[in-house]
C-alpha cells in the first residue's frame, strides 16, 4: 500500500464517527442519478454549462481550465427520453461528441462522476469500478440537497443544490 493509500485510509478512518453524525440526503444519488432532468429540454434545444478546473499545482493535476460543455436534444422519443449529443470542451481542448440514446437524466453528472474518479486514480491508483462505487456511497451518505432560487431565462425559478 502506498505512503498516499495509507493515509488517505487512516483520515477516512478518523473521519468516519464525524460522517456517521453529518449524515448525508439519501436522496442525492435518486436526484442526481434517477431523477428526470431533460423533460424540459426538446428535440433541437440545449444546454450549455460553463466548466471550470483550478489546481493547486498545475504539475499534479495540469493547467486551469475554463470552457463549455454542451448538451444538445436531437430527438425525443413517446416514452420522453432523449438522444443527446453531449459536446466535451472547445476549440483544442474538444474532445468527439458523445451521444446518449434514450436519456432522461442529465448525463453531465455522469461526467462529472467519470472524471472525479479518473482523476483521483491518476494521483493516488486504484481500481476504477471500486472507486466509482465509493464516490456513489460518499454521495449517497454524506451530501446534502439545499432549496435555492435560481435565474434561469430572466425568472427566479426553484432549485435544488448538492
């Protein structure tokens, strides 16, 4: 086990009894990862997001980054779901479009999830399946869900933040 594996456990282990207390939403994974997301969105619409990574040492974890992810609804089926052509970066940094038949959630979490996980086995190892499931618990036992406001379109509609 590496000197990093060892006490990336000894923390968790420490941490534990404070997790068991600040127990998170069990309803984060369904919101996230079950919740239909894209009804809102029709054949021809999309969403941009703007994406930001700041690094405490570019050798590490590479130079900052700004940019956009894009996700474009290129049909609709009778049940509701959705193809989407999800567009990774710009210019350069872009990487092939993906498409994702028959969604209803936003695959941008499922994104996010994929590279939280790539980058943590990049800087400490570890098996990508067994890291997935312990990012999926961590999210499941210790995040919570706010009530927010957002503008979205010039109105203040309801939110939810994780």
């Amino acid at each position: 086990m590496s000197h990093f594996a060892r006490a990336l456990a000894a923390v968790c282990l420490a941490l534990a009894p404070v997790a068991a207390i600040a127990a998170g939403d069990p309803r984060v994974v369904e919101l996230l990862f079950e919740t239909r997301h894209l009804d809102l969105i029709d054949k021809g619409s999309g969403v941009t997001y703007r994406f930001e990574k700041k690094g405490s040492d570019e050798r590490l974890v590479g130079k900052n980054l700004t940019d956009e992810l894009r996700l474009n609804v290129s049909s609709v089926n009778g049940k509701g779901e959705r193809d989407v052509v999800f567009h990774v970066f710009t210019g350069d940094q872009a990487r092939d479009p993906q498409n994702w038949p028959d969604l209803t959630i936003n695959p941008l979490f499922v994104w996010y999830l994929d590279r939280a996980v790539t980058n943590f086995r990049y800087l400490a190892g570890g098996d990508n399946r067994y890291l997935k499931r312990k990012f999926q618990m961590a999210l499941r036992d210790s995040a919570k869900i706010q009530d927010i406001k957002y503008e979205f379109n010039g109105k203040t509609i309801d939110a939810q933040k994780v």
